[in-house]
C-alpha cells in the first residue's frame, strides 16, 4: 500500500477527532484521553490507515515548542528566577523520591539493574503539556499556582536534557564531557543572547511595525524557532530556546497580541501531539508488561500528589493550593518517553521495558486527565462548572 499523504493524515486525525470529541463532550469524557486513544485507533497497531507514526510526531513536537513559547510569553523574567531558587529543593527532593521508586517497582517486577535505572530516571518527571494544557490561562500566568508549576516543571525538563545527554553519549559509545558541561553554561547563554537581541532589534521591529498584524504574526513565529533552533545547537532541548523567546519578550506590551493570536495553532499542533502517543505504542507487548505498567502507573499517580503537597506545604505553601499542584503533577512526563526512546537506542533496555514505561506513562496521563477534569478547573474539563480558561 502506498503511503498517504500529508494532506490524508491530517485529513484522518482531525476528522476522528472531531468526531471523538463529540462523543468525549457528550459522555463527559477528557478531550486529550480521545486524542490518544484515536491514535490508537488509526496507528500501526490498529486499522493501520497511519502507518509513520515518528513522521507525524516530528509535526506535532511543534505544538510542544509553540507551548512553552506562550508560556514565556506571559512570565516576567524576575518573577522566573525568583520562583526558581524558591523550587530548586523542591524539584531535586522529589526528583530522588520519584527515582528510588521507580527502581523499586523495577526490581519487584524482575527487571535488570540498567532497566531499573531507567525505569527510576523516567518516573522523575511530570509532564510539561498536561500540566500546562489543564491549568486555566488566568491560573497559569496570572496566580502564584502557575508560577510555582512552571517552576518546577522546568527545573524538571533542565534535569531531563541533562540524563538525555548522558544517553545519547552512550549510544554514541563516547560520551562527550565537553557537552554534558555546556549544560551548565547554555541556559544562561541563551537568555543573555535571546535579551539583547530582543532589546536591540527585535523590540525596535515591533514598535515600527506594530500595526501590521501579519508581520507581527511572522516574527514572532521566526523568533521563536529560531531560540529553538539554537538551542537545540547547543545542545539543550527545541522547548527550552522557545520557552526563552517567550520569556524575553514579555516585557513587551504586545506579547498578550501575539499570545493570543498563537493559541490556534498551538492547539493544531498539540491534537498531533497526543494523536501520536497512541499510534506509537505496540499493542502486542500488552500481555507482557500490563501488570508492572499497571503497577508504576497507580504509585506514580498516587506517590507525585502526595509528595508534592507535603514539600509544598513544608515551604509554607497553603494546603488547598498544594493539594492541587500535586494532583496537576501527578503523571509521567513526555521527556520520560524521550528518555526511553534513547535508553533503548543505546541498548540498555529491552523493548519490553520500554513498552511498559510508555504503557505507564499512557496511563497517568489518562488517570491523570480525568483526576484534574473532574475535580479542578480546566479549560478541557466536560461540565460548565469547572470549565476556564
């Protein structure tokens, strides 16, 4: 059979999504869980009418970039390194916690001390696009909720590109100091490059031609692609150059313009996104690994709001708001599926490990979803009464 087009592929996700959607709304069902189960439906392992489920994630990766974009957009550099220093314990105590229980579930189910390992490192993170996407814009950028998330969300994704650097290092059969080093140094590079830049062209461009939306529109989209690309030159992750455009701009009184005249493509890029998580997974490992995904993905959903909301609640913070964080950070993240991808690469898991970390990982985003849309407002949540955005 011929491969379809892009035109086609795009054509199959939109349309059953559309008509998912639907039935999600009417039964009162999450909108991203019928994301990924249509992926399921048409992908590789279903009706097989997606066939190149990696293509069409490279397409929907975009959606990622053009999110963390929006949310530097909205963040002002001081309250960042401020909400930083504050969650940098946080982030680290955690991090071990979810690690040493990660390993723990690895070795009850029998698997080897390098899958532990991985196993460990991929239950460390929570996930960027569920916590953001499920967060209110008012919450996000306008409460102190939103800038704790992002906080620890990002020291999370720093500490991710570093384990990924390792792994690639590996799979390469050299790993290269020079690089893993360049870690240290690239996060503050970029800012220091992205301000000037923005200060000394790029705010002028936009004063001059302020009334020109459509140029507006452009720039900002070449702006943040090209923080993206660079970054990821220096060996840090597309989304975190992105996110750095974002943030060096919100100074700027019409980055609320060009947020919202972003949102619609965003949200065109992140259905691609979730479509993909289910069409890559192999459904004939399921017997195989469905008790210990079953397994990590029930502690990981109970374990990561609880630690949460104690170490929130050690710092001061209020017992409802840390309650909330918790739960909206109770799932695996999508640097853990980047994370195994490579780990498998290199040769340090076997299929069947990976397969259940992407099962596990599938699970507490559905169990996770269902959690925040049921209990908190949302902009995806199915009954008026907690829908915001």
């Amino acid at each position: 059979m011929q491969n379809p087009s892009i035109v086609h592929i795009v054509f199959l996700i939109f349309t059953g999504t559309a008509i998912l959607s639907t039935l999600a709304l009417f039964t009162r069902q999450s909108l991203l869980v019928a994301y990924i189960l249509l992926g399921a439906i048409l992908g590789p392992w279903g009706l097989k009418l997606v066939h190149d489920s990696a293509m069409v994630k490279q397409v929907g990766d975009i959606g990622i970039i053009f999110l963390l974009f929006l949310l530097g957009l909205h963040l002002q550099p001081q309250n960042l390194l401020h909400s930083l220093r504050k969650m940098s314990s946080i982030t680290v105590i955690s991090s071990i916690i979810f690690f040493v229980m990660g390993f723990a579930i690895g070795k009850l189910f029998h698997f080897n001390l390098n899958e532990c390992v991985i196993i460990g490192i991929a239950t460390m993170f929570s996930s960027t696009i569920i916590g953001l996407k499920l967060l209110p814009t008012t919450v996000l950028h306008h409460q102190h909720t939103g800038e704790l998330m992002i906080s620890i969300l990002l020291l999370q994704d720093l500490i991710a590109i570093g384990v990924m650097l390792v792994l690639q290092g590996i799979a390469d059969s050299e790993v290269s100091f020079k690089d893993i080093s360049l870690i240290a140094s690239a996060f503050p590079t970029l800012l220091i490059v992205a301000y000037f830049f923005q200060r000394f062209l790029l705010s002028r461009l936009l004063a001059k031609f302020d009334r020109i939306h459509e140029y507006i529109f452009i720039l900002s989209i070449g702006w943040c692609l090209c923080m993206a690309e660079l970054s990821h030159t220096m060996h840090l992750s597309e989304e975190i150059g992105a996110f750095i455009a974002g943030v060096t701009l919100a100074s700027n009184p019409i980055s609320l313009y060009v947020a919202e005249s972003l949102k619609p493509l965003r949200d065109f890029f992140l259905v691609i996104f979730f479509f993909t998580i289910g069409a890559a997974f192999n459904f004939d490992y399921v017997p195989e690994i469905i008790l210990p995904a079953a397994a990590l993905a029930l502690a990981i959903i109970i374990a990561k709001p609880l630690t949460f909301n104690w170490l929130l609640r050690k710092i001061g913070e209020t017992p409802a708001m840390s309650s909330e964080l918790g739960v909206r950070l109770g799932q695996i993240s999508e640097f853990s599926l980047l994370v195994i991808y490579l780990a498998l690469g290199a040769k340090l898991i076997s299929p069947a490990a990976s397969f259940m970390v992407q099962a596990a990982t599938i699970l507490t985003f559905i169990g996770s979803c269902y959690w925040v849309t049921m209990r908190y407002p949302t902009p995806l949540a199915s009954s008026e009464k907690l829908r915001r955005d």
